[in-house]
C-alpha cells in the first residue's frame, strides 16, 4: 500500500509463500515457508491477532540497540494468546550501540521468557561481520554484493573465543532449567553433541519454554538466511502443532484436526483483501485439501460456495494453483464470507475458534464533503467493516452522523486516508471521542403502558418485569418469563428487538450500554390495537425509564500502557503517569533503561506521547492496549452528561 511506504510503517499484514532451501551437510533440503509479516503498531493489532490465530510459529524481531521495547510486550501477551512458539532474530547489529546481550537479559526478564543467544557476533556496528554458531561452533561469514553466501569456517576468531564459549555455557544452562534432557546431562557434567543440543533447542522452543536468539542486520544484508534455518530447524511443521476445532454436531466437543491431505478438507479464512481483481480470501488449510472447483461449506451460514479460483500469494505477485494441501495458506477468489468463517467440505460439521478481536476504544463522527460522493462513501465503509473487525461503523440516528470506531487515532485517521485515495472521497471528520459505556448498579422494577387513542387503529402495549445488573460486562442480557399470555407470543420478540436497539444508544450520554439485564415477565395485549411496533416502543420506553432509576453509571475504557525510557527519566515519567491518575502496576529498572506497566484511563491519555516526548527528549515510547471498562470518576460522568444534554437541546433548537 502507497500509504504504507509514505508513512513508513506496515499497516496492513502480507502473507507470502516462499521455498527455502536450508544447506544441510552435504545435501540440499527445501521447505515451503508460509509468511506472514504483521504490522507492530498497535492500532492495527487484529492484523497481529489474526496472523497469530494461523501461524504455527513467528520470528520476533528486537532491535540491537531499543531491545524490547513497550511494543514488543503487547505483542509478546497476543503471541502467548496463542500459544506460538518463537525465535528471536537481533536486527540492526549494524547499528551504534548495538548490544544484543542487553535484549537477550531483556527478553529474559521483562518478558520472562527463558533466552539464550545461539549465535555472538564478531565486531560490531560497522565492524560488524561474522557470527559464531554455537551449536555447532564454527564461524559463519557473508560474501557476495547482498551477503547472498555464507562462508562456514572452523577457524573461531582468536578475539571472540571466549565470548563464544561463555554464551555457549550459558546457552546449555539456559536449556537445563526448561528441558530435562538438557538437564541430565548437565547435571553428569557431559557435553552435549551437536544433535542433543538442536533437538533441546527444538523440544524447548515447542514448548514454548524458550526462545533462541539470532543475530544480524536486515539493511546490511547480513545473516538474515542462518534465522531462516533456524526457522527450520526450531519452529514445529504444521503437524506437531496441536490445532482444534468444535464439532457441532457433537454440541460442539473439540475434536482435533489432523493435517493429513486424505482427511476431509477444513479450513479457517482468517482475512478477506480486495485486490484489484475482487475479493481475496485467505484460508488456512487445516485438514484435507483445497482443490480448484471443490464444493465448500462456510460453517456459519451453512451456504454452500465452489472455489472458482485458488492462488498463492508471493508478496505482489500471484501464482495460480490447482490445490494446496493440508498446513498450507492459499487465497481464494470469489468466496463471500466473513473474516473468522469456517469452511469445510460439508463432510464435517466442525467449526474453529474465532481470533481474539479487542473493543474499539475511540470513534469519531465522518461524513463527505460532497453528497454525490455518498454511495463511494457507503461502498468503502462497508468493505473495511467487512475486512476488518476492529473497525466499526454505526448510524446515530439522534445526532443524524455516521460514527467510526477503531482501535486509535491512526487506525481511523487510515481508514479516512484510504476513502480518499481508494474511493476518491474527501471526508470531514469530528474529534476523536473515547468510546464510553453505560451500565446500571441496581435492580429496578418497571410497570408500562403504551397507550394512544387517536382515532381508527390505536397503539396499546403493556410491558412489565425488571432491570438488574447482570453481573459482567460482556454483552446485555434480555429474558422474558411471560406465563399466561398476557403478552402474545407473536410479539415477544419485538420487545427483545425494543431492548437491543435500546441498548444500542443509553439514556445517559448516548453511548452503548453494558452489563445490563431486562427480564419481562407480565403485560398486556390489546385484541386489536396492539402491535410489534407498540411492543417495540413500549419496551424501548420502559428501558429508557427504568434504566436512569437504577444508578445508572458512565463507563470508560481502562487502557494496560507499558511506558520504557532511559534511566534518568524515570522521575519524569513516573510524575506524568501520576499527573493522569495511572495506576503503576510493576516496574523495572533495566542497566539503561526502565519499564512501567500502568493501568491508565484511556481518556486520560489524549496528548500523552507530546508530552512523553517533551518529558524525555524524544527517548521515551509508549504502548497501550484495552484492559477493560470501569465506572468514569463522578466529575467526568457530570461533564459528559451535561454535555450530552447540551448538544439534544442544540438539536431540538434546530
Ligand atoms: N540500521 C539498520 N536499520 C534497519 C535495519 N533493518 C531495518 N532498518 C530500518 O528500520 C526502519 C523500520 O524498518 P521496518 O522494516 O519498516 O520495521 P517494521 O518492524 O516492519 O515496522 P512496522 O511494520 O511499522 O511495525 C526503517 O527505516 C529501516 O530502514 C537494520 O538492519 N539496520
Ligand atoms: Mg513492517
């Protein structure tokens, strides 16, 4: 995407197949690699969340000199989501002050993941030239214009042998606390060969008790190819990794998938593209085979689709093919589904798990600035809600604006650029707001009746029952115990309509609710005047009454933030925190650095890199993603009520 090379950051996830040959003693052997590479800011972490939700292995890249940094932590907890195994690869030892013991003892401590480097460098920065294997001890070089050839020498560097042998110590103490093979033979004070040692690496890497760390420079062109084989070498192939799925004709027992290419066909897409030749569906094939023509079925909707079109993806180029087997990742042209579909051969009723997707937390109002424009701006929104879950789009009828939420400003502030550039369609946006919540603290009792008379056919609907707290905020909770009758079956659940669209927009601030319960368990019908709709609007009325009697409370979202900067910032950034009534769960003082983790309102964070910047000259960075929601002090809820007044008023006026 033109806007990512403007920008200078990966916004959107590129899957890539690609062969690669690892040079094994004496004999060549190829693997096909499946690539994803994902975007490390964090307003587009469900590209991050739906790589991960596929890949049965990742690369996690440090930076020689920033080491882990608060980005790397916030992908490190959605690697462990998922359980992927990792190796580790230091780029940028081309660098000043490169130094990628200081990011391995970080990898150890502030992630807490056991690492050990396999590798140490010979010179560094610009000297920087060789690495010293310590699998299997012997020195690798880089020749050719691109560093193309790896020169493996015997001959270890008379500077860097003890170096070599220290980490080399270290690396097998390392494996002794996670491996127990490892172990044993530690503990007999017995070398281990070149193949127990590959095989600890391995088991323990699987694990996902270890990481082992490689280095080099990706601008320089220097041993990127020995982390490829480490790819091979320590990440599992697609069957030792342990995939589920749910049988739904079993109620829904997990059943394990089995990568063989005779079983029936399973597969998961877990992004959707539009290319400049349609829509692109990528699927992870977990079971069986794809094949060019195959009748498949979306586990969802239980549609029935043939796969007219299958390609593998090679960055910007496309291959076609004719199948691709059980493990691999493929694209598939003109299927219509949604991202986290399901599909199988129609053999099986199973249904996999969906990705981890995070609540928006900021939203914005947008319009274009032309009307003519408005069918380009209806066709762009809805394909990025199709492609992206975290971006989300809803229609506030009171204030008559389409609303965008996403993950950040720069997540919407993409969306608005790519309207432009994409659709040709210039928009106005309103500022950011932070997506608030509304939830109720009591149980309330409602007794209502919609009543009017007004010549011919009235409306008459009568809805009782109660509103409580449901106990978590996961979603609303609607009920009805109606026995009797009183209110015909035919129209319960246009009540159940009435209640979600009245928690679509709360009676507080108009913002969605949460957490809350409606159980209607008595009423009245009328034999000719009522209907769904005056069941509808009787509920809606009743919600809206009943919920501003029970304590009613604004919501905020509470944002996990990871603050690192060098040592002698700490007081600044400690004092910044504070300033925002952040809540400091854990810090670390590094060599050079330090990192906070805090618990701040999201609300409280607008501005908060220009004056982490200003606080830190420029050093310092920052990370945050959603915890979870808690009740806004007493003061805002006051401002955000009054202000939410304010603009009704302005709009009646109108
Ligand atoms: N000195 C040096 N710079 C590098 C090296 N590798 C990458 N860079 C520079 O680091 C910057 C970021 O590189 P990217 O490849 O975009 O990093 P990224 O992790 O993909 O970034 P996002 O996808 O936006 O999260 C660019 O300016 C690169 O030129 C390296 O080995 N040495
Ligand atoms: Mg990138």
């Amino acid at each position: 995407m033109e806007l990512e090379r403007e920008k200078g950051i990966t916004i959107q996830s590129a899957a890539t197949f690609c062969d690669w040959v690892k040079k094994e003693e004496g004999k060549d052997e190829t693997y096909h690699i499946n690539l994803i590479d994902t975007p490390g800011h964090i307003d587009f972490t469900i590209e991050v969340e739906r790589a991960l939700r596929v890949l049965d292995g990742a690369v996690m890249i440090l930076c020689a000199v920033s080491g882990v940094q608060s980005q790397t932590i916030t992908v490190d907890r959605q690697m462990r989501r998922y359980n992927v195994p990792r190796i580790s690869f230091i780029n940028k030892m081309d660098r000043m002050g490169a130094n990628p013991f200081k990011a391995i003892d970080q990898i150890n401590y502030k992630l807490k993941l056991a690492a050990a480097a396999v590798q140490v460098p010979i010179g560094a920065e610009d000297e920087f030239r060789g690495v010293v294997d310590l699998v299997r001890m012997k020195t690798l070089y880089c020749e050719g214009d691109r560093g193309e050839i790896i020169v493996v020498k015997d001959e270890i560097p008379e500077e860097v042998r003890p170096l070599a042998q220290e980490r080399r110590v270290k690396l097998i103490e390392t494996l002794a606390d996670v491996d127990e093979e490892m172990a044993n033979l530690f503990l007999d004070e017995q070398e281990p060969t070149e193949e127990q040692l590959k095989a600890a690496i391995r088991r323990a890497t699987i694990s996902l008790k270890f990481t082992p760390v490689f280095m080099g420079s990706a601008l320089a062109d220097k041993f990127v190819q020995p982390m490829l084989d480490g790819v091979c070498d320590y990440l599992p192939n697609p069957s030792e990794v342990s995939n589920m799925a749910l049988d739904r004709r079993q109620e829904e027992a997990p059943v394990q998938l089995i990568p063989y290419n005779a079983l029936p066909f399973v597969g998961l897409a877990f992004k959707l593209e539009e290319s400049n030749f349609g829509q692109l569906t990528y699927i992870r094939v977990y079971q069986g085979k794809l094949r060019k023509g195959l009748n498949v079925f979306n586990a969802r909707t239980d549609k029935k689709v043939k796969i007219p079109r299958i390609v593998r993806m090679h960055s910007d180029e496309m291959e076609e093919v004719s199948e691709v087997g059980a493990g691999e990742i493929c694209a598939v042209f003109g299927i219509e589904c949604a991202s986290g579909d399901t599909f199988t051969d129609g053999q099986l009723g199973y249904s996999m798990t969906s990705m981890f997707v995070p609540e928006p937390v900021i939203s914005l109002s947008i319009k274009p600035k032309n009307n003519k424009d408005l069918p380009n701006f209806s066709k762009a929104i809805a394909r990025f809600q199709r492609e992206d879950p975290t971006f989300r789009v809803h229609f506030d009828a009171e204030s008559e604006q389409t609303i965008i939420s996403g993950m950040g400003e720069l997540h919407l502030e993409v969306y608005v650029e790519r309207m432009r550039r994409e659709y040709k369609v210039d928009c106005e946006t309103g500022q950011p707001q932070v997506a608030y919540r509304e939830t109720i603290t009591k149980k309330v009792d409602f007794n209502h009746l919609l009543k009017k008379q007004t010549g011919g056919a009235g409306d008459y609907a009568r809805v009782a029952g109660w509103m409580e707290p449901k106990g978590s905020l996961d979603g609303n909770h609607f009920e009805e115990q109606v026995v009797g009758g009183s209110i015909s079956e035919k129209f319960l659940f246009a009540c159940e309509k009435g209640f979600n669209q009245a928690c679509e927009r709360g009676p507080l601030i108009g913002h969605k609710v949460l957490g809350t319960s409606m159980v209607i368990n008595d009423g009245a019908t009328h034999m000719t005047d009522s209907s769904e709709m005056a069941f509808k609007n009787a509920t809606q009325q009743a919600f809206r009454q009943a919920f501003v009697q029970a304590d009613p409370v604004v919501l905020e979202p509470l944002m996990k933030t990871v603050v690192t900067a060098p040592n002698e910032f700490q007081g600044n950034v400690v004092g910044l925190l504070q300033k925002r009534n952040a809540v400091i769960s854990d810090t670390e003082v590094g060599v050079d650095d330090f990192t906070v983790w805090a618990e701040v309102s999201l609300n409280a964070m607008f501005g908060f890199s220009g004056n982490l910047r200003a606080a830190t000259q420029g050093k310092g960075e920052f990370s945050m993603e959603f915890s979870h929601y808690e009740r806004a002090p007493g003061q805002l809820q006051k401002e955000l009520i009054a202000r939410y007044l304010k603009a009704q008023a302005e709009r009646s006026k109108k």
